[in-house]
C-alpha cells in the first residue's frame, strides 16, 4: 500500500467515521498501531489479503471523501492563512511601541489567532 502516511493520517481523523467498524479497526490497527498485515489478520481470523482489501477500500474511501469534499485541503490552506495572519499580528505588535491600546490589542489578535490555528 503506497500511500502518503501524513495524508492518510488526517483523513482518517477527519473522515474515519464514514468509514465501517471492520474498515476502521483494521485501518487503525495497520496505520497507526503498526500492525502487519499478516498480526492483524492473525487477530481477525481472516487471511491476509482480506485484510489488505479491507484496508485498500477504507484507504480509497478516504480519498474519494476528500476528493469530493476538500475538506483536509481546505483546512491546510485556512491553516496557513492564520499563521500569516498571526505574523501580521506580531509584527502589528512591534510596530506598537509607545502605544499600549495598540500593543494590548494586538497581543489579544495573537493570542487568539494561535488559538484557533492550534485547534
């Protein structure tokens, strides 16, 4: 299975749920836990490549959901913007040197700009 981990990682987090329990299980226990194929199938009772078609589906469901909706792209790119936001904010703060109203605001601006970029 050739897939980007990173990428498959954040659909999974947001679209695991879509997915069934037997694609979610097997999918959780080969990505993230590190299983091999032939542990989780061992677990399962099944043969190894009916947990490799299990886990291709959920992985090709994943992508298609994302295709469809954008959802992770769009989340990256509001991502982004936020943390530019965030350095015009700080940099808003420096240039408030002398003017406290300003400064105060500012910091306020930061502080919740990275709020919403961590969350």
């Amino acid at each position: 299975m050739d897939v980007d981990p990173l990428l498959m990682t954040m659909l999974f987090d947001f679209f695991g749920d879509l997915l069934t329990e037997k694609q979610r299980e097997y999918y959780d226990l080969y990505h993230n836990e590190d299983l091999s194929l032939s542990e989780i199938a061992e677990k399962a009772g099944i043969t190894r490549q009916g947990v490799y078609d299990i886990i291709t589906r959920a992985e090709k469901s994943l992508v298609e959901i994302e295709e469809k909706s954008g959802v992770v792209h769009r989340w990256h790119g509001m991502r982004a913007e936020l943390e530019q936001a965030a350095e015009m904010a700080r940099e808003l703060n420096r240039l408030s040197v002398g003017n406290s109203e300003s400064a105060d605001l500012a910091k306020k601006l930061i502080q919740t700009l990275e709020n919403l970029a961590i969350g």
